[in-house]
C-alpha cells in the first residue's frame, strides 16, 4: 500500500503540484515534513532535500509555534480541528530569516504510518501590495475591489474534470460530486464552447496551446446561469502520452467592477479638476508635482507639461521657500501638518514673475509609509482689490461716522437743555395744556370756542387774617404744601388747573379732553370731596407744627356753557375761560360755608345719583334775573349695583374692562387706545 506522499509522487499530482504556484506540503504526524514542492522551495528557500524530515516550524515565525504545536496535539488527541478545510493567512519564516504573509488551507488524513497533514500555501506579499494599491484607489475614489480565493481544476484530454476544489464550490456553485468525470464545458458559456472544444483538440493533437503557461482573462458560468469574469492561469503535463490539465481560476467580478467604478472615478476627477475655476494641484511627499489642471495653467500660467514632475517651489516666492520646504520635511517625518485641513491666504509666484495673493486649501492622504498632498488654491486678487477698496471705503464711514456722532451728541445736549427747559415750562402749564401742545394737537396761537365745562373754585377761609398771625416764611411753606396736595389730587381726577390767585384755586372739566358732561361733573365733585378729606389729614400735620387755627376751605362748582381757549395777544397767551358759568362758580365758592362744597342745581342735576347733595337756599347772583338753586354737597352715595364688566376674547382680539377700576384719566388713556382701535377697524 502507497503512502499519500508515494501517491502525490506517482499520481497526476504530481504535475498539478509542480506546476502549481502555490505551496504544496505534507507533514507525518509528528510535524515533520514529508514532501516538499517546487513552489515550496522557491517560497521558503529550502530544497526538498534540506527540508524532508525537518520539523514544519522550521518555516514558522517564533511568534506561532507554540500554538502550531498545540494544535497538532489537540487533532492527535481527537480534538477540534479549528483551521482544517479553510483557508486562513498567517506567516511563514525563509530560510534567510524574512517573515513573509501567506494564504494556507489545510488538510488532514489518516495513513498507516497515523495522522498526516496537507497544506497548500500561497505567497500573498503582491495580493496584499495589491490590496494596498487597491485601499489607496477607494481613499482616493472610495472604490473597495474584494479578492477572492482560488479555484483549482484539473482535467484530462477530453475535458473531463479530474479535481474540483471548494474554491470551485464557491466560484461556480456546484458541490464537487456534481461534476466529478463530466465536461467542462458545464462552466463555460454556450458562446465559447465551440471554441473551448476545438482548443482541446488541437493541444491534444500536438498543436500550439495558446493559453497554456499565461494568465487570461474569459467568462465563467454559474449553476445559476449566471456569467461572470474569471481569470485563468492554465497548465498542462503527460501521463502515458495523455494531455492533462490544471488551471487556477480566480473570480474577478469585483475586480472588474472595481475597475468599472475606478475608471468611472478617474473620469469623474478629470472633469471635476478640468472644469474648476480654482487651481487643483497634487505632490508627493517631496514636493513633486504630479498632477495639474487647467486652472492652475490659467493661474500661474505653465501648462500641464510643464510643471508635472517639477518641485512645488516653481510657483512659490522666493522668500517662502525655505518655509515650505521645512514643512514637507516635517509632515512628511511624521511632525505637525499646521495648515492641512484649513483654507491659508498665501502669495503666489506667476510663471512671468509677478507675484500674487492666494487662498490654499489643503489635504493629505497616506499610502503605507508615504504622504500625498492635494492642494486648492484660489487667486484672490480681485478680492483683495476690493477688500482694499472696502477698507478705505470703511474709513472713510468711520470719519463720516464719527463726525455724525459728534452731531448727534451735540444735538443729545440740545435735546437734554430742550428737555429741562420744556419740563420748567410745564410747572407753568396744567397736564392737559402742556401734553396737547408739545403732542401737537393745539396750535398756539389767539382762539376759542364755547364748550360745555364744570368749573370749581377754591379759597382758604380768612387767608387775609392768617397773613397777620404767622411769619410770612412759614406761611409760604404751609401755602406750598397746600397747593402741592391739591394740586395732585386734581391731576388724578383729570381737573385743568386754570390758575392760582393767592390762595384760590380754579379748576375746570371738559378741556381739552372729556369723557362728556356727565362724567366730566361726576369727576369734579369727586375731587372736591377728596380735596376736603386731604386738608384734614394736611390740618393735623399743621396743629403738630404750632398752627392752632388750622386752615379751612371753601368750594363753589358750576356747570355750563363756558368759551374756552387760549386768550392775551401775540407775544403772551394765557389758556383760561370765561363766561357766566365761570362767575357763578366763583360766586358760589365765596358764599359757601367753611369746609363746605356748594354747587350749582345745572351742576347738582349731573351728579346727584352718585353724590348725596343737601339742598339749600336760593342765591341771588347778579347779573341773573332768577336766583340760583344751591346744594351743599354731602358724600359718595354707596354703589350697591356695580358698573358692568367687560371680557371679550376673540382672535386677535382681546379686550377687558373695570370701570370701577379706572380714573379719570385712565378712561381718557382708554378711550384715546380704543378710538385708534376703531379707525384700524
């Protein structure tokens, strides 16, 4: 009975494993090497001779023998067998110490001597520079080309397939009992068959093999009917004057539609740096220019010709090159890229000589241990020229800006005196007077018109006597104080203060604002009571200070009729009213009582279902030829029924009111808002 090994070397295997660019192997079960082929030792540089015999981790990496030998004892005793039947990389060691990556499957059997193990092992170092080449390409076009295994098929003179490995499973899909002794014609499309039939012939005939010992690349056919690209490396031996075959056979979809989509990149990259208006530069690691587009030709004026292969420094000034050379040597040492990743304004050297300014942006990208550069760059002189333009035009603004300011800080100190001056001004002028004019809605000039008023009138009981009896300080002081508190409270109710004589007072309702005569009445007897329970409050303060009289007032108030407006001539107006309602008012504060307020019947008609009046007698006025009806007024009459509240909220409308809540004042604010409501409406 034959050995494996005897049968590798008495069998077509023999020529499949000499021709073979792989590795071919076997080992006793004790690890040590029984065959050996031609690939082997050109692989591991060992001649069969040198290695038969030798332990398998003589071709092992230090690094892996201890776990090669584990694994030999874990399958010796029955063990898994982790890495049988697959196709794992690893390394392997030559005979001249390099350590080299490897592709290995591996196989096991039993024999009469015990266990034995099989491996066929490929060099992998050009794959693997090949998948470099290949990782560069997909960084640079992001296009990935995947490898595959290796089918390995043998057949004889006919075409009948002797041997299918499982990387023939995968390739082509079918099991390897499905086409052991059947053609091969099962994995060629129907259009090459005729040609695949009539090369056998020929090679068997002893005519020209035009493929055998060459790598070509032709169409496989899937058991699932579909093609795909393959490529072919095919090798031929005798056995009793027969023709057999081998042929290796790699699955190349992906590299082909790797290719497909690098080329598609490649045109995309043309045209996207040969339809650029900035300039698209790359350079190696040293410097060199190795590609150039038409907008660098416009830019710095050498064609593509000329500045491909050259240093980077033909279009960088003098005065930087020294600069830019320690950066590349930096970069390319593995030191700090200060400018990759960012946009640079830089200075440009022109192909005449002339220098201008640039934007550069910068990348790099590595393969293995060297770097690659890409720059962008952009003239920017027309920006700059108007950068510059802006620059002046901006100074010149910030002149214009500051003498401006200068203007308005003037104007803001004018405005300020303006300001305190009109406020002086409105100590002589009542609220109403001074906001309709500096708000423009009177004029100031002679006019009046007759409106509808309720005129009050006020004085201190014997002021005359009271002149005598304290210091004329102090009683200006206590006159002060007097007219201060009266004064608010008549600004509050929304009163006209007319003027002051003396110690009097004259107040009017109804302009230049009114809430009608009614209300306006309403609001002037209101005041008139608060005024009378301030002054008592104001006559405890004054009895604290050595005023053993306190002071006490009278108050007259009509309603009626009055002109009203602005009276005196060009060069001195004084805005005031008169008429008989004014006088009777007047006549009426001098007949009431101390502490009294005594009103007119026109007046008392107007307010007497909010304000208890006591009716009095008759006055005789002159200048009337009936007597006047007087009422004293007493108190706000209780309020049990409360004015009527309104909430109303629709959209885009929203409006709610208190009336009880309100001033005077207030009601005017309110009803100035509503009326610009309205004209909106």
């Amino acid at each position: 009975m034959h050995t494996p090994d005897q049968f590798i070397q008495s069998s077509p295997l023999q020529w499949i494993t000499e021709v073979v660019n792989d590795a071919v192997i076997t080992a006793n079960a004790s690890g040590h090497v029984t065959f050996w082929n031609a690939a082997a030792e050109r692989l591991f540089q060992y001649t069969s001779q040198e290695i038969t015999g030798r332990p398998l981790t003589t071709i092992i990496p230090g690094q892996y023998r201890e776990a090669h030998e584990q694994g030999i004892q874990r399958i010796l005793q029955g063990g898994p067998a982790h890495v049988i039947g697959k196709t794992v990389e690893l390394h392997g060691l030559r005979k001249d110490g390099t350590i080299f990556p490897i592709e290995l499957s591996l196989s096991t059997w039993n024999s009469p001597e015990g266990r034995c193990f099989g491996g066929i092992i490929r060099d992998i170092s050009r794959r693997r520079h090949a998948e470099q080449l290949i990782r560069d390409a997909e960084l640079r076009f992001r296009s990935i080309m995947a490898t595959a295994n290796d089918a390995i098929i043998a057949a004889d003179a006919n075409g009948k397939i002797l041997s299918w490995n499982r990387a023939a499973e995968r390739i082509f899909g079918y099991e390897e009992e499905e086409v052991m002794g059947r053609s091969l014609t099962m994995i060629i499309p129907q259009q090459y068959r005729a040609l695949h039939e009539e090369g056998m012939k020929r090679v068997a005939s002893g005519g020209p093999a035009h493929v055998i010992g060459s790598t070509v690349e032709l169409s496989g056919l899937h058991k699932s009917g579909n093609t795909f690209p393959l490529e072919l490396s095919l090798s031929a031996w005798e056995i009793d004057g027969q023709k057999n075959f081998c042929g290796i056979i790699r699955d190349i979809t992906h590299r082909k539609a790797a290719e497909m989509q690098l080329r598609e990149n490649e045109s995309r990259f043309r045209s996207i740096t040969e339809t650029a208006n900035d300039a698209i530069i790359t350079a190696n690691q040293y410097g060199v220019i190795e590609s150039w587009n038409k907008a660098a030709e416009k830019i710095f004026g050498y064609s593509a010709a000329e500045a491909t292969g050259k240093p980077l420094t033909l279009i960088i000034p003098d005065r930087y090159k020294k600069a830019h050379e320690e950066g590349l040597r930096r970069v390319a040492g593995g030191g700090q890229r200060n400018v990759i990743g960012h946009t640079a304004e830089l200075t440009g050297l022109h192909k005449n000589g002339h220098t201008f300014p640039i934007e550069l942006s910068l990348s790099a990208w590595e393969r293995g241990p060297e770097v690659f550069f890409c720059g962008i760059i952009r003239d920017i002189t027309e920006r700059k020229t108007a950068e510059a333009e802006l620059k002046k035009s901006r100074k010149r603004v910030a002149e214009k800006a500051q003498k401006l300011k200068t203007a308005n800080e003037e104007i803001r100190e004018k405005n300020e005196q303006l300001q305190a001056l009109s406020n002086k001004l409105a100590k002589y002028l009542s609220q109403q007077v001074y906001k309709s004019i500096f708000t423009g809605k009177k004029d100031v000039k002679i006019e009046s018109y007759r409106k509808y008023l309720t005129v009050f009138f006020s004085d201190i009981h014997d002021f005359t006597e009271l002149t005598d009896r304290i210091e004329s300080e102090l009683l200006t002081t206590l006159l002060n104080r007097y007219l201060n508190e009266m004064t608010k409270i008549a600004i509050d109710f929304g009163g006209t203060i007319d003027k002051y004589i003396g110690d009097a007072i004259m107040i009017f309702f109804g302009d230049p604002e009114t809430l009608g005569p009614k209300q306006d009445a309403v609001a002037c007897v209101k005041m008139a009571l608060k005024m009378r329970e301030r002054l008592s409050d104001l006559q405890k303060e004054w009895q604290a200070m050595g005023i053993v009289t306190p002071l006490e007032v009278r108050m007259g108030i009509n309603s009626g009729y009055c002109t009203v407006g602005n009276f005196g001539s060009e060069e001195r107006l004084d805005y005031t009213i008169v008429g008989g309602p004014v006088n009777l008012a007047s006549r009426l504060e001098s007949a009431a009582m101390v502490n009294q307020i005594l009103i007119s019947h026109t007046t008392y008609s107007l307010v007497h279902d909010e304000i208890a009046c006591e009716k009095k007698e008759e006055m005789k006025v002159k200048g009337q030829a009936y007597p006047v009806q007087t009422y004293q007024v007493s108190h706000l009459l209780s309020n049990d029924r409360k004015e009527e509240e309104i909430h109303t909220e629709l959209a885009g409308f929203n409006i709610s009111v208190n009336f009880e809540k309100m001033s005077y004042t207030d009601r005017l604010l309110a009803r100035e808002i509503l009326q610009k409501a309205i004209n909106k409406l």
